[in-house]
C-alpha cells in the first residue's frame, strides 16, 4: 500500500460507516481478497467496529496546494456515486 484516508460517509438510510481510499503500489487483481485483507488488518489494530467498512481503489488521492490529502475532494467524490 502507498497510502490511504479514511473518510465518514452518510449511508442512504442516513448512518455514518467508514469508507478508506487506498492508493496501491502495484496493481492488483482480487480486489476483494485485498480488501479483507486491510480490514483484517485494521481490526488487529483498532477497535473491530472501528475498520472501514468499504475499501475504494484509486489511482492517486487529492492534494490540496499544501500537498496534504484533500478529505473534501474525497467525500466529493463519494457524493457523485
């Protein structure tokens, strides 16, 4: 992994669940195998509710001009889906 954020979002039924954005260094080919993975991970790390509940893919994060994860982008674009 090449790095990740971790966003709330609003489920339709109006809860709050986790959503990670993870930036791979290589491709990968079973997406859900990875993600079980990283969530398997994170429950040996963190409280077990506390682990994102969907992982997205993606190919790089928004920056803001500080070169910092842009958390605004990332719920923008979870809005649009």
């Amino acid at each position: 992994m090449h790095e990740c954020a971790v966003v709330a979002v609003e489920l339709p039924d109006c809860r709050t669940t986790l959503k990670a954005f993870v930036v791979l260094n290589d491709e990968i080919l079973d997406t859900e195998a990875t993600t079980r993975q990283l969530q398997d991970y994170v429950k040996q790390k963190l409280a077990p509710y506390k682990y994102p509940r969907t992982v997205e893919f993606i190919r790089e994060l928004p920056k803001t001009g500080t070169g910092k994860i842009d958390r605004q982008a990332l719920l923008k674009i979870e809005s649009r889906r």
